[in-house]
C-alpha cells in the first residue's frame, strides 16, 4: 500500500535522523508502520479535528484556528506599548463560519482601541462579532506592548488548543498502544510520530509549558513522542 500524505512526512523526518536504513511497513499491513536500522518501531498518525459545515463541507479545525492565533499574536502589540506598566491579556473566542482577517482586522482594532481610551478600565468581554468575542483581563506582569494574547478557545472544538492538543494526544496514544500491544515484543523501542495539525509542533514559548505540565499527566509506554509541523518536517518537538 502506498503511503499517504502523513507517512510521507514521516519518512522523511525518519531519514533525516540517520540512525540507520527507514523501511515503510517493515512486517506488511501490521504495526509498525516504519522501522529504524531494525531496530525501531515507529507508528505514525495524523493529530488533527474537524468541523462539518451545513452544506457538508469539511475543514480541519487548524485551518482557522491556527492563522487566526498568528495574526493576533503578530497583531496585538502593533496597538502601542503598556501604558505605565498596564498590560491586558487578549483571549479569543470564536466559532466557525468566521468573517475574513481583512474584514475582522478593522473591527477588533476600533474595539479594542476604544477600550484603550476609557479612563477606567476592568475585566471585560468585547462582542467584536456575534462568532468572535475578545475576553480583557489584566496582566500582573509588564510583557512590553498594550495588549497581548492570553488564550485561545474555539467553541467548535469545545476548548483550549493547547487542551485540544492535550486531549487528542491521549486519545493517539491509547488507540495506538492498543494496537501496538500484539507486537510490542518484537521490537525494543517503539516510537510514536504525529503530524500535528493542531498546534503545528507547538511554537518555542508554548514547549517548556506542555512539557511540564501537560505531560507528566498523560501516561504512555512509548520510547519518544514526536509532534511534526505538517509543513516542515524539520520542525519537531519530541514530547
């Protein structure tokens, strides 16, 4: 059976490692889906959520998700400095069909630099559209800029992406550990590759938090876990 887009990636981050000869489906149409020098096991699988439109339609969550995060993370601190200190979180919170970035752009400046002008400012919720709402709250620390983003919550996926990314990596895990189970014996290593399509392999700020405390929670008896930005199979982050 060919490889498919996913296992694709795969190899060609497994190749890169030089650890010795990569073969594709090493004991046929069983686990594991690739092994390294004969000796280790790899299975692979892509990380990802969906949403249905009405019209049947399907896109991957992190077709929205993700660029919006960027945009707002990019775009945040373009509004001014902390103004003596003062510095406010930003959290998304959005739900699917969503206006374009060049029509949302204009309207979440006006709001949130109005928001910059009251004399006294609190917590607060801003309706920028009735599928995005920005949730204000004060920083305890100086980041630099006026506004920066806190959160991100995508009511299509019911939660957090990093608790998304949480929460179907244990779900890769325990599918992929019960199918592994019959076979486990005939390698020493096993490891498990995902092309993260929730969170892109986590950026550089993200990593030392998931690292800390999102994994010690999970549970698993694999050797590595290794999240792989789809677009880059350069960009990695073994978990």
């Amino acid at each position: 059976m060919p490889m498919d887009d996913t296992e694709r990636l795969a190899d060609q981050y497994l190749r890169s490692l030089n650890l010795g000869a990569v073969v594709y489906e090493p004991d046929g149409n069983i686990p594991p889906d690739f092994c390294i020098d004969g000796r280790i096991a790899v299975e692979v699988r892509r990380l990802n959520q969906n949403y249905e439109y009405s019209d049947g339609s399907r896109e991957g969550l992190e077709q929205l998700a993700i660029p919006l995060w960027k945009r707002f993370k990019s775009f945040l601190p373009s509004l001014g400095s902390s103004l003596n200190g003062e510095c406010w979180y930003v959290g998304l919170d959005f739900r699917r069909p969503l206006k374009k970035w060049k029509v949302l752009r204009p309207l979440v400046e006006s709001n949130l630099r109005a928001f910059m002008a009251l004399p006294e400012r609190s917590q607060m919720t801003l309706q920028v559209t009735p599928n995005l709402s920005l949730d204000l709250f004060r920083s305890g620390k100086d980041h630099g800029s006026f506004f920066v983003l806190g959160a991100s919550s995508d009511d299509d996926s019911g939660g957090f992406v990093m608790g998304e990314l949480e929460r179907n990596l244990r779900l890769c895990i325990s599918v992929k550990e019960q199918k592994i189970e019959a076979y486990r014996s005939r390698y020493l290593d096993w490891w498990l590759v995902l092309a993260d399509h929730i969170d892109y392999s986590i950026d550089e700020v993200d990593r030392p938090i998931f690292r800390s405390e999102v994994m010690p929670q999970i549970s698993h008896r694999f050797s590595k876990i290794v999240l792989i930005d789809p677009r880059n199979h350069r960009n990695t982050f073994e978990i």
